[in-house]
C-alpha cells in the first residue's frame, strides 16, 4: 500500500461541488464559540456534501483567519448564512417540511445509531453551544433529538467532533 498523492484524490473545483448532488442535510451552529470548531465543521461537511450551514448567536462568520485555519478553503463551497436568533430560523424550516433534529443528551433522545432518515427528507441538525449545549428552547421546538451514545466517564465530545460522528452516520444512512 502507498498513501495517495494529492493529486490522485478525485477533488471537486468549487462550481462542480455547487452542482454536485448533495446530501439531504443541513447544519444549525447555535452560539458555537470557537473558530477552529466552526472551521473544521464546515471541513467536515463539505466532505459529505452538507447541503448548508446555518451560523446562528455568538456564532462567528466566515471570512476570518481562525475559521479559516480549519476550514481549509470549504468555506468557498459550502452554502451558509447567518441568523441572529436560532428559533424562528427553526420554525422556518420546519414550515418547509424540513426535519429539525437537535444532537444532545435528553430524556427520550433516540440514539444515533438507532435513527432511522427517510431518504425523502432533509433533515437539519441542531449543535450547541460547547459548554451549555443545544438550549432548551430550542430542544423544545425540534422534530426530535438524537443523541450520540457514550459509555467512557466524561460523556461529553467537543462539537466539532460530535457533528463528524453525526454527520458521517447521516451521510451513510441518507446515501445508501
């Protein structure tokens, strides 16, 4: 086996990955506060062809140097717009037949692993917060909530790395 060279890797230019056909999913980022963790989830979903993202609160926007850093250019290819306030952004989606799914750790949350998208839909995935998470408010107005199942002592990822593990799962189940 030989690592492969990048320019043996299929890479789609900016306008092919616009056209391309994209994953039935979006991405809420509601008060996300870290760049690097903003950067590498825009990295993350312009891998699995993430139909947008929508940056809401304290969330910072694109350009900027620190988001950037990760996001290594998919800022470029990924759709994405701002809203102040996370909740009317939810009842829109919702009123355009989107599912809105928060991932946190609640009382009947159903486990990622168990969830089961219909590849009819498209679905929007809430993250919160590092610290405080997906805001109860939020929880509250969602279609459901999925959890990422944790057996260690901590029970807590850091989100960029909660939005991989969900978006590769949601990726494979939309897509196959």
């Amino acid at each position: 086996m030989r690592k492969t060279a990048n320019q043996d890797l299929i890479r789609l230019e900016p306008e092919a990955f616009k056209a391309a056909d994209k994953t039935r999913l979006r991405i809420i980022l509601d008060d996300v506060r870290s760049l690097n963790n903003i950067g590498s989830i825009f990295r993350t979903s312009d891998a699995f062809l993430v139909e947008k993202i929508y940056l809401c609160g304290i969330t910072a926007q694109p350009p900027h140097r620190d988001i950037q850093k990760t996001a290594l250019g998919s800022t470029e290819t990924i759709d994405w717009e701002y809203h102040a306030d996370v909740l009317p952004l939810v009842k829109k989606l919702q009123e355009q037949n989107i599912v809105v799914l928060g991932i946190e750790q609640v009382e009947g949350a159903i486990w990622l692993h168990d969830f089961a998208p219909s590849p009819a839909l498209t679905y929007t995935v809430v993250f919160g917060n590092e610290v405080k998470g997906v805001a109860q408010e939020v929880i509250d107005q969602c279609d459901g909530v999925i959890e990422i199942p944790q057996f260690g002592s901590k029970h807590s990822l850091n989100v960029a790395v909660s939005a991989g593990v969900v978006i590769w799962e949601l990726f494979n189940k939309l897509k196959s």
